[in-house]
C-alpha cells in the first residue's frame, strides 16, 4: 500500500485545460510551503476568514464535520476541507470522496474516556469491539457486521494486518498520544485496499511535524494508575527543523515508547504491555520521504479466550513493523493535457510472534503449547496521474506470508494485487470507478476481479448525497486453514469468500450542526466461520457456512456551540443467513450487533476568571447500549473522564463503566467491572 495522503495537489479542483487562468480564491489552506505554487501565474483573491483553531473535523461518509473553537472576539466559524483520506487510489479530500469514510480526530480522542485505540473505535458508529481483556489486551474489530478477519489495519497506509489470524491483528505498536486521526473506510474495499479489505479497512495516521511550530522541539512525559494494580508510563520526543528558514525543505522526527501492567479485573487477566515508535519525515517541493518503525509487546492471561472449558490459558505476542515510502509529485502542467503526476513506490516488512498455552505453564505441542513466528515482506508502487479526463491511479502491490508454526505448520504464499482506478473531480460531482486483480497461491492459485465505481452529488455547500457498489474477495487465515488442538479444527480445503456491497448516503452540514444518514447491503458468498457442525460436536471446525446477506441503516449527528458538543450514532443490522447444511453453534458470524446506540456530551465547567487565565476544565460523558445476537444479553455502559488542561500539562480522572455493569463482548469472557484511572502529563517545548 502506499503512504500517508496528507501532500497538496493543485489539480484537485482545477479544470484541466491552460487558456487564461480563472482568479484563485482561497476558500481553504494548506500552510505546506509548496502550495504557493497553486498561486503562480494566477490572480489571487484571498477571502476575509475568522481566525480559529481547527479542534475537530469528521469525515462522516461523504461528509466532513468541522468543529471550530473560535477565538476570544468569538468570530463565526468557518469550515475548512483540506483533510486527505485513503478512501479512493488517489488522494482525495472528505468532502470529495464519494466512499464512506468516518475520520476520528486528534481533538476526539483527547475529549474521549478512551486508554487505547480500541476505546476509541467503539466510539465509531458502525465498528464492531469485541474486546476480551483490559486496556486492548486482545481485542476482535469488525465493520458494518463483518467478522475480525475481514478488515484491514493500516499505520499510516501501509499493511499491518496479521494473516495468522485477526484475533492478533490489533497488537498496534503506537499509542492515543501517537494519532493525528484514525479513518475508517466502510463496505469492501479490495479496489482500493487489496483482498482483505472484504467490509473494510481502518487506517492509523500517526502525528507528523510536518507544518513550522512555535518551537522546534517538543517532548511529553505521563504517568497513570489505576484500579486493579494498573500503572503505566509514557514519554515521547520531537524534532523539526528547517533549511535556511524555508518550510518547503525540512525535517522531521517523532519517537516514543510506553509501558502498562495490570491485573486485569478478572481472572487471569492481568497483563504486561510495551510499544515503541518512531518515524522520520524528509522533504523538500517534489519529495517527500517517510521512514516508521514500530514495536509491540505482550504478555497476558488469556482466561477463557479461546475455549470455556479452560480458564487459564496464557498468551505472548510481539510485532515490529519498519516501512519506508516515498512520495514524488510534479504539480505543474507538462503539456496541454497533462496536468502532473505523482508516483509513491513502498517498501515494508511485518513480524509476528505469537506464543500460546492452553494451561498456563505447560509447555509441549502435546500440552496444547503453540509457537507461531510470521514474516510478511511487501514492495507496493502507486502513480496518480492528472489529465484533461480526471485523475488516473495505476498500482501494484506484493507481498509474502511466511509462517514457522508447531500447530500450523511451514507455510510461504504470495500475494500480488493490481489496481486501477479513474476520478473524475467537478464542481458538485465526484466519479470514480476502479478494477482490482488479486491472486493468491496457496495449495492451488486464487485469483478474482473486484471492480467498484462510486458517485457523489454536492448540491449545495450543505448538502450531499452518495452512492458506491463494490466486490471483494478474502482468502482464508492460516488458522482458518490448518490449526488443529482439541478445540479447533482448520480445513485446507476452504474457498476464498466473496462480498458485494451497495452503499448510499445524504448528509447535511451547517455551522455547529451535522448529520449523516446511511443504508448499506452486504452480500457474501463461501463464508467462512468457526461451527458445532453437529449437535454432539466438541471441536469448533472452520467451514463455508454458505451465504450470508447483511443489510444495515446507519444514523449519526453532532452538535457543537462554544464550549459544548454532543453527539449521537446509532446502526441496525438485520442479517440473512443461507446454508445447505444446518449448523449447531456459530463462534463469530451469527454473532453480529443487531443494535447498536452510541451518546457523548462534552463541556466545559465555568470557573473565576482568575482560574480560567490558566487552563479549562471539562467534562465528558459517554454511553453505549447495543444488542448482539446468538445470545447475548442486551447492555449499557457507562464512562466519564474530567480534565484540566493548561498550556503544559493536563491531569485527568477518568472512570469506564461507571455502573459496575459486568458483560459479555465475546463467548464466556467475562468483562471487568468499574475502573477508575487518574494520570497526568508534562509537556515541554524548546
């Protein structure tokens, strides 16, 4: 995959033909030094706008929600679209995109009762979390009622999901305190993500100092603690400087590093965790070159994660990624119909390895003791090309699974994906269709075509409406394939799953108010689940379970004035299930959100002038009910956090599930009642 889209392209909204060049007015900005180069040869008419700071933008769809805190004279807000998402091949704005993106801010994490990214995911209205241990420990994600291995997880672009199996597939190596924004792009995807993207795709994008800052150097130190002997630490550093003075060459850097051990709330739950992250930016007018290595680990009670019959099972993980992209664009016209092209080759390496005891302590195959090491090696290369007829996407990518497994065996295959795609940008209108061809030799060689097209419609500055049709294919995990214990039975014999999906949306925005309504219909063939095939079965056996419709009705709004926000989501899901053979028990594709209500009120406490000079106060609550199916009971849940933040340091008191609620997200996992959190944190700038 290619890198993070975050580069200004002055061709986005442009005509694409050179008479005499219409005036340039500016209705939003880029602060990137190379975008004066838009302004060349033009009449430039620089409209009057309220000065703010940008402190929430959600795309939502096909929308993007802007939430502006205005300044002491309490100026209007104005809304500002300059945000690049991985919703198409080339990089296209919120506002622009015709697939459904919902972007999560930096500014709604930090508002969020949230300790790790799988908290704040939850916040997404139609992502599934089934969580089974505190603080992320495992966690199973999923997308408009999609199972965990039918997404894919991206830091900054680049693949890092876990072809072993998705259950692993969120040991993310960066923390809250790393995100710029999080994107997740709903309904298959595989012409724009490749075959795993089967109901969609999330996409970390970490901070960057890619824009000049008050202070060229920049670090934060924060400590927490917590019900259930949980303590953890944190600290991160930054760089950026500039040549000469000049923000179109520079450079930047960001690393940090973590630590959080508890004991879990629940039996044999506690748990150890590490990351460390890190990533270098180069650039100057036409290049851009970004280096990452990133680090996870690990070690925790896995209680009944994987079977109820035992309830002191024990897991390790560790996963590195180190990526490094280049991003070469020519953003001035070539000839009369050539506009400019861009071209984005990627280099990156995944390593996985996974240690699992069914009984704590025991080791030996014949204990039920599994050792799983994994490499994945990838080369990706993307070109957008601008032309008189729109802009033109031609890419590839490649990569190899190789795993080293006592329970799964030896096993190499290669993956190669091609795309194509064509958007075609206008004034109220975005077209894009695109093809992907994915093939996989496994025991025998898997290929399919994924074609996709969407339109969107802009009205008005308010209004916009939406529509996508896309295919996508998934091979099987190689736990799908061959685990075999005493509880899990694989098959070799699987057939890849197949999907379609119809999307459509209508969305409406004005200052301080949003709302987006969405209905989708999923249409999956050869899926795969884990099932009691019979009714005396003990084995859980991974099988085509036939066909599998989905179809859902998605809703969510916000409202912000001053110091308050408020938003509410809510999504339905009602599933059709076809087989020719009747199923006993189902372990993850039957267990989909039928309901699923997501509230949250954020707002400041007034306080005497005298305080208010050196910081704010606020609070934030949020609520949950949702109804899964196969029978799970219906819940609610219940968290807060207040804070006070000044200009270097914050401390917060934060409490999850505040009515002591116990649950159940997935199987006989229990979750843990009321936990409560208190930290601080320093920020120092040179």
């Amino acid at each position: 995959m290619w890198g993070q889209r975050d580069y200004f392209n002055p061709f986005m909204n442009k005509q694409k033909f050179f008479t005499k060049p219409a005036p340039l007015r500016f209705k939003q900005f880029s602060r990137k030094g190379y975008a004066l180069f838009s302004c060349i040869g033009r009449e430039v008419i620089i409209c009057t706008l309220s000065v703010a700071t940008l402190t929430y933008a959600k795309a939502d769809g096909i929308s993007v929600k802007t939430y502006l805190v205005t300044d002491s004279m309490r100026h209007e807000e104005v809304k500002l679209d300059e945000v690049l998402v991985l919703g198409s091949r080339a990089p296209l704005s919120t506002w622009q995109s015709g697939m459904s993106v919902e972007v999560i801010t930096r500014e709604e994490i930090e508002r969020a009762e949230a300790s790790t990214i799988n908290d704040v995911l939850k916040l997404a209205t139609g992502v599934d979390v089934r969580q089974r241990g505190g603080f992320g420990v495992q966690t199973d994600i999923s997308i408009n009622g999609g199972t965990f291995d039918q997404i894919v997880i991206l830091l900054n672009g680049v693949n890092i999901s876990n072809p072993q199996t998705g259950h692993n597939a969120t040991d993310f190596p960066v923390s809250l305190n790393d995100i710029e924004r999080i994107e997740i792009i709903e309904g298959a995807a595989s012409r724009v993500f490749g075959a795993s993207a089967f109901s969609g795709a999330i996409n970390i994008v970490t901070r960057k100092q890619n824009t000049p800052l008050s202070s060229k150097n920049e670090g934060l130190l924060g400590m927490e603690g917590g019900s259930f002997g949980t303590f953890g630490l944190e600290g991160s550093i930054s760089r950026y400087e500039e040549k000469e003075g000049k923000t179109d060459k520079r450079f930047s850097a960001h690393a940090s590093t973590g630590y959080m051990q508890s004991d879990g709330g629940t039996l044999n739950s506690d748990f150890k965790k590490t990351h460390a992250y890190a990533n270098t930016a180069w650039h100057n007018p036409s290049t851009d070159i970004d280096l990452q290595v990133g680090v996870s680990s690990q070690d925790y009670g896995a209680n009944t994660f994987y079977s109820a019959k035992y309830n002191n099972q024990y897991e390790e993980t560790r996963h590195w990624v180190v990526s490094i992209s280049l991003v070469n664009h020519h953003p001035t016209p070539i000839t009369h119909h050539l506009a400019g092209f861009t071209f984005r080759p990627t280099l990156y390496i995944n390593h996985f390895d996974d240690h699992y005891q069914l009984i704590r302590g025991l080791t030996g195959a014949d204990k039920g003791e599994n050792l799983h090491h994994l490499w994945v090696y990838g080369a990706s290369f993307d070109t957008d090309i601008d032309w008189l007829a729109g802009k033109t996407s031609v890419g590839f990518d490649i990569h190899g699974d190789n795993i080293r497994s006592t329970a799964l065996g030896n096993n190499t295959r290669t993956h190669t994906n091609i795309f194509t795609e064509h958007n075609v940008v206008l004034k109220r209108w975005t077209l894009a269709a695109g093809i992907h061809y994915g093939s996989t030799t496994q025991t025998e060689r898997i290929s399919a075509w994924s074609p996709g097209f969407n339109i969107c419609y802009r009205p008005s500055q308010h209004w916009k409406l939406h529509a996508s049709w896309n295919r996508s294919m998934r091979v099987p995990t190689f736990t799908d394939l061959y685990i075999s214990n005493v509880v899990q039975q694989g098959d070799p014999s699987l057939k890849p799953e197949r999907n379609t999906t119809f999307k459509g949306g209508v969305q409406y925005r004005t200052n301080g108010f949003n709302a987006n309504i969405s209905a989708f219909h999923s249409h999956g063939t050869n899926m795969i689940d884990w099932v009691y095939a019979t009714d005396d079965a003990t084995k859980y056996h991974a099988l085509n379970i036939g066909k599998l419709d989905n179809m859902g009705l998605s809703f969510d709004a916000n409202y912000h004035h001053k110091s308050f926000t408020a938003q509410i989501g809510y999504a339905f899901i009602h599933q059709d299930h076809t087989t020719d053979q009747k199923i006993y028990k189902s372990l993850y594709a039957l267990e989909y959100l039928r309901h699923k209500l997501t509230l949250q009120i954020g707002h400041q406490i007034p306080l005497p002038q005298n305080l208010e000079r050196h910081g704010q106060l606020s609070l934030t609550w949020s609520a949950r009910w949702q109804q899964r199916m196969n029978g799970y009971t219906p819940y609610w849940k219940i968290d807060g956090k207040m804070q006070w933040t000044a200009k270097r340091y914050s401390i917060y008191l934060k409490g999850d599930n505040l009515t002591n609620h116990r649950y159940f997200d997935l199987g006989n996992v229990e979750q843990p009642g009321c936990w409560l959190m208190a930290g601080a944190s320093l920020r120092f700038a040179k």
